[in-house]
C-alpha cells in the first residue's frame, strides 16, 4: 500500500474538500457544532487528509480513525447519528472521492473497515471517559461521587431503552440462524404482533412470497459476513394478512475478531409514500383525459418489444380527421369528451387481442402489435379501428361524426429503433390522409425513401446557398423572324456533394413550401442580372434580354420591387433588359385584382411575362388590364404538334387561336418545348414571335452563351 510502492499517489485535493464540506454540513444538521461552519470545515478536512494519509501509508496502524474518533467527542458530536454518518461515509463515498485511484483496491477497503473501527472503537472510549471525567468533577464526596456514577450508568441504560422502546420507526434484533432477540414497540405495532410473539418468530416468516428467494439470498450474505449493511424497499406480511411496504435497513454487528454477531434492522412504515409513487407513475404514464397509456409508457412498451432480436412488431398510428374543426367550432370541453369517446372505441376494438392502445397526444393514437405475424394482421387491426370510430357520437346535443386516418407499419426488431418505427409510421399516416380520409396506408420503404431523401433536400437547402452550390444555366430563346438569339431565361441548378447536379424540379417546391425560394430567387436575380449587364457591355449593338422566374410567395413580398430595382441600380443593367417570368397563378393570386407591385414593376421598365400560359386560368380578358408583354405558351400545346393527325392539328389551332388573341393583346408570344425544326417551321407559319427547346439549345452555362454570341459554333441540341 505504500505511495512509494504502488505509485498510487496522494489525496484529490477538490474531492478531500468536498467530502470534509459534506461532513461539516452532515454534523451540523445531526447535532450541535460549537464552531461555525466553515471553521468545522477546515478541522475536518485535516482529518479527512489524515484519514487517507492513514489509507496511502507503507505501514498500517489505523492511529487516524480513533484520533477522528476521539475528535468527535471532544468536539461535543455526540450524537449516535454523527458516528452513523462518518463510518458510512466512510465506507461508501470515502475512497472514490478522496482517494478515486484507489476506490477498487481491496487492501484500500480493508484499511477503511479498520479506520471505521477503530474510530468507533475510540468513540466510545471517549465518551465514556468523558463521561467519568463529568462524573467526576461533579463528585463531592468519594461515596457520594461513586452513587453518582453509579445512577449515572442506570440512567444512561434507562435512556438507551427510552430510546429503543419509544423510536419512531421500528428496530429490531435478530442472531445469525434469523431468531428475533428482541424488537421495540414500534416494531411490533408495525406488523401487528406483540413484542413476546415476535421473540417467538424467525425473520423468514416474515418476507412476503413475491421476494422471499432474493431476501433469503440477501440475509444469507449478510449474516455470512460479505456485507455489513444493506438497505431495500420490501414488503412484509403483518398479522392479519395484509402487505405494508417497508423501508429496510440492516447492519450487522460483529464481535471483536470480527466474526459476525447478530444483525440490527431498522425498518420504517412507507405504504402511504409507497402508494403515492405508485398513483404518481400511473400518472405518468397514463393520459389523464382517456386513461389510456401514454407516449412515455408507449415508448417503453415499443422499446421492451424491439428487445427481441428474432421477433416483428406493428404499429397502427392514428389521427382523427377534421379533429380540429370541431375543437374550434364546438369547443375543447367537446373535443374532450370526443376524445375519450374515440379512447374508449379504441381500446374495446383490441381488448380481445391485448394490444396496446396509446394516446400520443392531441388527437393522435397508436396501436402497438408487439407479437406481430405481418401486414394483413396490423390491416385487420385498422379495419377494426376504422369500424369502431365509424358510428357517430352524441356528445352535449351534438351528433358528430368521425373519421380517421391510419398509418400501418410492419417491422422486423432486429436493428430497428422505436425512432424508425414511429418515424416510418408517421411518415405513412400522412400518406393516408393525401389519399383521402378515413382510410389506411401500408408503409412501403421505396417510397419513405425518397420522402427521406426529400425531406433531406428540404432541410439541406439554406446551408446549400450558403454553401454556394447552386449554379445559374441558360436557355437561349431565339426570334424566329431571324433565327438570333434574343434572350434567355436564367435557370437554377444544384450541385449536390452527394446527388450530383439536381435540376429545379428536384427542389423548387422544396424552397417554396420552406419559404426559401425568396431568398433563393434573389440570389438567381442577382446572378442573372450580373450575368447579362456583362453581356451588354460585351455586345452593345446586340443585347439580350435574360429572363428570370418569379414564384408567387415573391410576388406577395412587399419587398420584390425595391430588390429588383436595386438589383438593377447595382449591376447597371437596364430595366428593359430583365424580363420576369410569372405563371398565371402568381398572377391571379389575388383574387382576380392586378397586384400593384406588377404595376410598379412594369412602371421601372422591366418586361413581365406569364410562363406556361394555358395551363392555369388563361383568362385573356382579364391579362388585359394586366401590364404583361410576354406570354409563354404552355409546353404541352407545342409538343402536341409534333403528332400527327387530327391530335397535332387540334394542338396546331389552339396554338394558332392564342397568337391571335395574344397579338390582338399587343403582346409578344414564346412557344417552349421546340424540340423539332418541323415544330419551329409551323409556329413561324403561325406568326409566333419566339421560341425555346432543345431544338435550340439546351440550358448551359453562361460562357457557352457569350461563345455562342460572340459568333462561335452554334451547335442546337434536337435529340428529345
């Protein structure tokens, strides 16, 4: 054990501090302390460094507990509960605060049980001369000093049995074979015996059936020696049959060559604590509204069945549609009580089957299958559920009717995680409901897949603009009086690190339903207007016109035409050079009113047209009070004159009706998806002023442009 030797070190500075700190504070709260706290402090902490030289020294002789010992008496701790704590303290926290490199070492543990001995050991020695010393000094007469002492030590013996037979809690005292030797009154009453019959009992007798085999185990290692104390919640048995829980704590009391003795237990009455944390958990657990388990107690329910390795679990994950309606039209205290309706259907549906039926919270339930066979079992389960919720439900004069939607998941255990689970599941409730209401949905892993990666992508883009991974292309629109290029439209694209280049149907929706698009289509603006003022100052006598794509949530920002003008002021590009393009939903998003900020657009002298027109309201009448200069007819009307026959030439005379009216409108019409000459031959037949499409060139990056106009080769794509 010697430093030298093991080179185990000293004491931990900060934990022989602490521990002397929580000695102080213990002391102080067990008995009177004649010092302030923190002067007991710095005394204890000599101690406690003492106490571990003692642990670290080359040779043993336990000196430091019974200095410790006798410091407790002499600094009036007397108080049995102050020589409780420190040899506990000792024996439990001691070495891992103190001296943590040594907290596993038995020879460690030996020297502590020697330093807890003999400061017990010096304690009372020291008490009890202390208690000579006062008998002595109070002495008047030799006899009348010897009678003192004498009903000293009777009323001392008389204050012991005070105490014994008057504790609070019981106390009892049991020899090694489990004989009670004796028990106070507290005891007794406890269990409802009499003090003579329980004198008569083993304590075997006493332990409660559903513990007996570890209790028995337990007592055994105790009253063998392997442990000193121990402490346990257990039920006993009282007389009269009925089960009280007990708070149980045993030492056992050795002879001086340390060979067990007999054991002490105190034992504390906590039924009523017991109880209460029992209605608490059940609390916790449960749904104070339906009584149903909830998601905590679902959770670990989930996570005992996925346990198993070789075992299938199902879910049936449920949410009542239109709940919110009636929430809000009829009132909470409705939606309550239709809540607990819908619990109580619930779980009558599956009482038969003992499945779990939880509310996960608001109007969302689950069914857990922990012994599941497959799909069609957990389909039968939902059929089931939507049969008992399909009834309707008188709640406070009101007949309602109720519907839900079902996500239903199968999975193997193995691998799996209560997370992947309930993820899966919720992924799949909503499919029910985009699928119409009051029906179920089976997981299918392709299609969460792809959810997955969507959802990726959603969360990946503002990083990605950050990032700078996105690029701007462009598609060459080209006059068709002339066959030159007079502008292009500016198109996003992402490259992703992982998925490679991603065009904008991959994640323009994504941006729109997240709100990114605003801040997405301005950084496109910016590009494509620094793009394009380049190009006019490298070809000034033929400048091109680029065109944009605005989303309708950019033509709802109040502050689209202060960035556009900026924009315009920053790169120096002239406003008659930006064209934006709208589809006829952002244009009509108010209702049928024309949205000011057109207006103020078109007033700074930027071009406005509406992109795939024909394909929403094409409402010519009302795009005439519009100030528009462009419509970009509708992909679909030129790829039918591709076709043949009476479909191609029905597409051919729409297309021919709309130039007309777009002209009447003094508007310029672009035809997109011209993938053929032959298409590009009959819209200039059919006086058509533009066009875009493979056939004359696919989006590329800017420099192909600036070759291309610069009088490079012109190499249009016509492959489809």
């Amino acid at each position: 054990m010697a430093t030298s030797a093991t080179g185990d070190g000293g004491a931990d500075p900060e934990g022989a501090r602490r521990f002397a700190r929580d000695w102080a504070t213990a002391a102080a709260g067990l008995g009177y302390l004649p010092l302030s706290h923190a002067e007991t402090a710095d005394i204890l902490h000599g101690h406690t460094l003492r106490l571990a030289a003692a642990v670290l020294a080359g040779t043993f002789d336990g000196q430091a507990g019974r200095d410790v010992g006798r410091w407790l008496v002499e600094g009036h701790l007397t108080e049995p509960a102050v020589l409780g704590w420190i040899v506990q303290a000792l024996g439990q926290g001691f070495l891992p605060l103190v001296l943590p490199q040594l907290a596993t070492s038995a020879p460690a543990r030996e020297r502590i049980s020697h330093l807890q001995g003999g400061l017990a050991e010096e304690y009372a020695r020291a008490l009890r001369n202390r208690t000579f010393a006062q008998q002595s000094s109070i002495r008047q007469a030799a006899w009348s000093a010897r009678d003192a002492a004498e009903q000293a030590l009777r009323d001392s013996e008389v204050r012991f049995r005070a105490v014994f037979t008057g504790a609070a809690i019981g106390i009892g005292l049991a020899d090694l074979d489990g004989r009670i030797i004796d028990v106070n009154q507290a005891f007794a009453d406890m269990l409802g015996y009499t003090i003579a019959e329980l004198r008569e009992i083993n304590v075997g007798q006493l332990f409660h059936p559903d513990d007996a085999p570890g209790m028995y185990q337990f007592y055994l290692e105790l009253i063998e020696g392997k442990h000193d104390r121990a402490r346990v919640e257990k039920r006993y048995y009282r007389k009269d049959g009925a089960p009280i829980w007990t708070d149980l704590a045993v030492s056992l009391i050795r002879h001086d060559d340390g060979r067990p003795r007999f054991t002490v237990a105190m034992v504390e009455d906590i039924t009523d604590r017991y109880e209460l944390q029992e209605r608490l958990r059940f609390q916790a657990e449960h749904d104070p509204l339906t009584g149903l388990p909830n998601r905590v107690l679902f959770f670990d329910r989930l996570a005992l069945a996925l346990a198993d390795p070789a075992g299938q679990v199902g879910v049936c994950f449920l949410d009542l549609d239109g709940f919110k309606s009636i929430n809000d039209g009829l009132g909470h205290d409705v939606g309550d009580q239709l809540l607990a309706v819908v619990a109580r259907r619930l779980a009558d549906s599956t009482a038969d089957s003992g499945h779990l039926v939880a509310r996960m919270g608001g109007d969302e339930f689950v069914i857990l299958v922990t012994r599941c066979t497959g799909t069609p079992q957990l389909v039968g389960v939902a059929q089931a559920a939507l049969a008992a919720l399909a009834a309707p439900v008188q709640v406070e004069g009101h007949q309602l009717t109720v519907s839900a939607s079902i996500g239903v998941v199968a999975s193997s255990t193995a691998g799996t995680t209560p997370t992947e689970v309930m993820k899966a599941a919720d992924t799949t409730l909503y499919w029910a409901k985009a699928d119409g209401r009051g029906r179920w949905a089976v997981f299918d892993p392709v299609r969460g897949a792809r959810d997955v990666t969507r959802s990726a992508l959603a969360a990946a883009l503002p990083a990605a603009l950050d990032r700078g991974e996105f690029v701007v292309e462009y598609q060459p629109i080209t006059r068709l009086s002339d066959r030159t290029v007079s502008a292009v439209e500016a198109l996003v694209r992402w490259q992703h690190p992982q998925l490679g280049r991603l065009g904008p149907d991959r994640f323009v929706t994504l941006a729109e339903e997240t709100g990114l698009i605003v801040r997405l289509g301005r950084w496109v603006l910016e590009q494509a207007c620094r793009q394009a003022s380049r190009w006019r100052a490298e070809h000034p006598q033929a400048p091109i016109v680029v065109s944009v794509n605005i989303s309708a949530r950019q033509v709802s920002d109040p502050q689209l035409v202060g960035e556009v003008a900026g924009v315009l002021t920053r790169t120096g590009l002239p406003p008659e050079l930006l064209q934006l393009e709208l589809t006829e939903s952002a244009v009509m998003a108010t209702g049928g009113e024309p949205l000011p900020a057109l207006r103020r657009l078109a007033g700074l002298g930027v071009r406005l047209a509406i992109d795939d027109f024909g394909t929403g309201y094409s409402n010519l009448a009302y795009l005439r009070r519009m100030p528009i200069h462009v419509l970009k007819l509708a992909g679909p009307f030129v790829e039918g004159m591709r076709v043949a026959g009476p479909e191609g030439d029905r597409d051919e005379r729409i297309v021919d009706a709309l130039v007309r009216l777009a002209h009447a409108l003094n508007l310029t019409v672009t035809a997109e998806a011209v993938e053929t000459g032959e298409q590009a031959d009959r819209l200039v037949a059919l006086g058509c002023d533009q066009a875009q499409g493979w056939h004359f060139g696919r989006p590329v990056p800017a420099g192909e442009i600036t070759e291309r106009l610069s009088g490079g080769p012109d190499r249009p794509a016509t492959g489809p």
